[in-house]
C-alpha cells in the first residue's frame, strides 16, 4: 500500500504494508522488488565509518522525537489529543511506552539512512493461564536480511530464533494474538515498490573511498616508501644476509623483502623507520644521496579520499557540515545547520514511520476495538521540539530565571548545576528577632491572622526558589496597578511581540519552505514555534520602534518613562529567549517594581 498523505503544510510521501500472501496471476509471475543492492550497503555500513556515523547520527537524533496521537484539523493542522482519548492511550503503548518508543525510533535510522526500508515485527505477549488473552506486545526493527519469504508465510528471525508469521487478510476477523510484519520503505522514484536510500546512490563512490582507503594504508605500512634507501660510496659491496654464498643481486632483492616484511609485521621495530644502508661504487655517485621510492599517487590519494567522503556527504539529504564537522562554524550557524539537518533528514524519516503506525496499527485497532466512527481523523504523528535546542542556553536560561519565567531548580538544570548546589535558608538569629520586635509600629499589631499567614507563606522559601517573578516590594507592601496602566501596558507588549514576529518572517529562523506555515501563526507567537538566539534580537532589529510611545503613556499615568522602557524590554527578550507566549496575567507580576507601583 502506497499513499501521499497532507499533513499540515508538509507533503509526505512514504510507503507501509502488512504482509499479505502474494497474488497469484495465470500466466504471469510477480516482480519483487530488487533489493541485491542493499547487502552492499550494509556492508559499507560495516567497514566505511562515514557511511555508520551517518545512520547512527540520523538514529539518535529520531531517538530523541517523541509520538503523539493527533488528529486533523479542517485547517490541516494537526492537533494534539488528551491522553484520555482512545487512540492516544493506542499511541502511548506502542514499543511498551516512551522509552521503548525512543529505542524505536533509534533504531530505524540506519535501516532509512542505510538501506531505505525495514520491518517492523510485532509478537503478541499472551497469558500464560489464557493463551487468547494479550497482556502486551515486544515491538522489533528488523533488516530484510532477517526476514524472509516462503511457503506464504514470512519468517522473521528474532533474537537468533525463527518466527512464522502468517499472511493478513483484511477481510478476515483480526487475531490478535498472532505477529504481525509490517514492511516500511522509502520509495524508489524509478520504482516506487522498491526502497530508496542516500547510500543507494553512493554505492560506486563508496567502493572508490574503500579502495582510497586501502591505498593509504598501504603507503603508510610501506617502509620503503616511507623511508628510501640511503646509497654510500665506499666499495663495491652491500650487506648480505649472514653465510649466504647467493649472488650480490640475490641477496639484494632478499634484503629488500625483509625490511618490508618487517616494517608490516613490526610497525615499531627499527626496520620501520631507519632506511636501508647499501654501499655502492664511489665512481657511481658523487655522495652520500637518499632516494626515495615516492610517486604522485601518495599525496593524491590523500586527496581523493578526502573529495570522495565530501561527495558522500553532500548526497546524504543533511547538511555535509553534520558529516564533515563543525569546527567553523560559530554557535549561531552551528545551531542553524543542526536544526536544518532536522528538518531535511530527521523529521521525513519520522513521517515515514508515523505512517506506517497510523495506516497499519493505529486506524486498524480503532476500527476493531475503539468503535471509531471516522479512524481517518486520527494519526499518528512527532514532536521533535526536544531536538531544537537554543544555542546559548544557560544565558537563556538566566535571563527567564532573572524575568521569573522559569524555576530557581529549572535553572540550575540548564547551567549544569543540581539540587545540591541550592542554597540554605539563613539561619534564624534571635537579636534581629528582638530588634524587629522592638521598631514594629502599634499599627502593624493590627494585622489579622490571614495577613500573618500571608506573609508568612510568602517568606517561607528563600527568594531564589520562588517560581514566580519576585516582586520588588512586598505584597503588603506593593500597591495594585490600576486597570487602565495594565491595558496600556498589556498593549504595548503584544504590539512589540507583533511587530516582532512579523519581521521574524523574513529571517534565517523561518526558512523559504516555512513561511507558509508561519502565516498561519499569530505573529506575536511565532517566536515559540521558530527559535531565535537572544543576540540576535538586536541584530535583526525585532524591537526597533516597539516602544516609541512609552514616554506617552508613562507621562499619562505619572511612571519614570526609562524605568518602563527597561522593565518592558528586559521582559520582552526574555519571552523571546524562553520561546514563552505573553500572558496578561504575567503583565500584573512584572510592572510590581518601585517605579511603576508606587505611580500607579
């Protein structure tokens, strides 16, 4: 079964079947699909390391996506069902959960990068007291090589043990207590039954970085290459091997082929980096003179080498720079490139796998067990914003911590620090007890109880363990904001974050192919969805003119014009910072500092 689905503002194209016993024509016989190519790309797999790190990159960068239930908007969007929902509670238990899931998902890398296709085989755990009666399911990633046809049934070898697994017929009553195998490729445009792969490609280029590869290893094992022979004029005569009576000629060439056998056999003897004396007439050469056994090809196959592993990585459907390194690259452009190679290579190999999930397990058991009406709604689908991470996070991680967005314990987190490093509160000391016994006024012993416990509840955890934005004055102390300062106010943020995200359209963050999508999205949101580095907000100019009517509005309301411009630009790049939506109630908590509360 082959489909081109519209997710969103992607188009995908993958490929997913069940086994199903072949069909049998008169007089014709069914082509399979040509897979002799792909024992040969595992085999580079094997012996090539470009050709492994590249699977395994790709692997532990869908390790790190999670699944999700969803279901299709009429816009085409794609929205995110509660856990409670049925085909959520389907999508949670696939691979026995998330962790099992992100194994999965791992190991389907270099089966896609490798050789485009794999199976998924999964065995039903029944009771051992009621063998009808399924506890759970062992979810496996197998190669073709492990699985094989015959006798209309397909064979599946698991942990070294053979598994018969019997053809689907969909119009039969479903047994789920037998395994299934479900067959998931890229499709070959030549041929779309047969599965497409970057290395399918490269299979001639790489047999070429295999043969350099010998050939400088070669020249390094050669001594004679390495080190010549030195040629002395002092007589006729050369070194022979001890009592041979042979011709001079003879024990030459012997000589010769010991050294080098040595130099192979014994990397770090003498023979490996001293060249071989021979003495020669002294009429012959005029002095002591070293040749070398050199040739063009030495230097040259270094570079060819280095040429046929750019040309691998330039077809492997991610930036060449993930392959070749990233030590040019600043911390900006290194992030770029990453999350470029996660959207070009990683996120169509999760498409892929999430529509095998939906076409062959998950609308199949919401039609048999959930009673569905309409199980095309429903999808399986990736979240890979754990993947996108922000260059730069600890400082990140300051600022929210500094505009109370996140924890005291979050930032800890994100600078490498833990629990133990938290501070102590101080200790209690009497005399400041006493002395603060002594200044309270009459009127602060008219306090209630519900005020005392207020402020207690307040004080209880040190300043850096409280959640919320720390307030300058107290909460006794502070008096509340009027309703028309937080509505000018609440304005003069979303307005800035509007403008803000409408330039972020244009920008590297939002890439050609996205912008449609982007649209889609209130612009003073889109920094969530599209990361931005915190240095440069003030390069692309995101708040340039965002707060030309302060001075105004602070001249209306009687607040110190720069100490509002501060506290609205300080917050401002730290919801940009902390990919965080404006909230009108986070404008109440950040406008309680001195010079906006005592005004207002």
């Amino acid at each position: 079964m082959s489909r081109q689905l519209l997710y969103g503002p992607k188009r995908l194209t993958a490929a997913a079947a069940r086994f199903t016993a072949p069909k049998r024509t008169r007089g014709q016989q069914q082509k399979k699909p040509d897979a002799s190519w792909q024992a040969e790309a595992w085999h580079f797999f094997e012996k090539v390391p470009e050709v492994r790190f590249a699977g395994t990159w790709v692997g532990n960068a869908m390790g790190g996506a999670t699944l999700y239930a969803g279901k299709r908007t009429t816009d085409g969007t794609i929205e995110r069902l509660p856990d409670t929902d049925p085909a959520a509670e389907i999508v949670k238990e696939i691979a026995g959960g998330p962790d099992g899931q992100s194994n999965f998902l791992a190991d389907f890398g270099p089966h896609l990068v490798v050789a485009g296709e794999a199976w998924i085989v999964v065995q039903p755990i029944t009771s051992s007291a009621d063998s009808s009666k399924v506890t759970g399911y062992d979810w496996r990633v197998l190669s073709t090589s492990e699985v094989r046809q015959e006798s209309g049934k397909l064979v599946a070898e698991i942990d070294g043990e053979p598994v018969d697994i019997p053809a689907y017929d969909p119009e039969a009553d479903y047994d789920h207590t037998v395994p299934i195998a479900i067959r998931v490729w890229k499709p070959w445009p030549g041929r779309r039954i047969e599965a497409d792969s970057p290395v399918r490609s490269s299979l001639g280029l790489l047999e070429e970085l295999q043969l350099l590869n010998s050939a400088v290893a070669a020249i390094a094992r050669s001594r004679l290459t390495g080190r010549g022979v030195l040629l002395i004029p002092k007589g006729t005569r050369f070194p022979t091997a001890p009592g041979s009576n042979s011709d001079a000629e003879d024990d030459l060439i012997d000589i010769f082929m010991e050294v080098a056998s040595t130099a192979i056999s014994e990397p770090d003897s003498a023979a490996a980096t001293v060249p071989i004396v021979l003495e020669v007439p002294a009429e012959s050469i005029g002095g002591i003179k070293w040749l070398k056994f050199e040739s063009e090809f030495d230097t040259l196959a270094v570079q060819l080498r280095e040429e046929a592993i750019r040309r691998f990585a330039n077809g492997l459907e991610v930036p060449a720079e993930i392959l070749l390194g990233l030590g040019d690259a600043n911390h900006w452009s290194a992030w770029a490139l990453t999350a470029e190679a996660i959207r070009l290579g990683v996120e169509p190999r999760l498409a892929i796998i999430c529509h095998a999930l939906t076409t062959q397990w998950l609308r199949p058991l919401l039609e048999d067990d959930a009673g569905i009406e309409d199980p095309d709604e429903y999808l399986v689908w990736y979240d890979t914003s754990n993947l996108r991470v922000q260059t730069n996070r600890p400082q990140t991680a300051l600022e929210a911590f500094a505009a109370g967005l996140i924890s005291a314990a979050a930032a800890r987190r994100e600078t490498g620090f833990d629990e133990s490093d938290a501070p102590e509160a101080e200790p209690e000391n009497d005399n400041d007890d006493d002395t603060e016994d002594e200044e309270t006024s009459p009127g602060d012993d008219a306090r209630t109880d519900e005020d005392t416990r207020s402020n207690d509840d307040e004080t209880s955890l040190p300043v850096s363990e409280k959640t919320s934005i720390p307030d300058t004055l107290s909460a006794s102390a502070a008096p509340p904001v009027s309703g028309a300062v937080l509505a000018a106010i609440d304005g003069l943020i979303w307005n800035a974050l509007y403008a803000a995200g409408v330039r972020l359209r244009n920008r590297p963050v939002c890439p050609r192919s996205e912008r449609a999508r982007a649209r889609g999205i209130v612009p003073a949101e889109l920094h969530t969805v599209f990361p931005v580095d915190a240095e440069l907000i003030d390069e692309w100019r995101l708040f340039d003119g965002a707060w030309v009517r302060v001075p105004e509005i602070a001249r209306r309301y009687g607040i110190d014009s720069d100490c509002l411009t501060s506290v609205l630009d300080d917050y401002a790049r730290a919801l940009i910072a902390a990919r965080l939506p404006h909230t009108f109630e986070d404008t109440v908590r950040v406008l309680r500092t001195p010079c906006i509360s005592e005004a207002a």
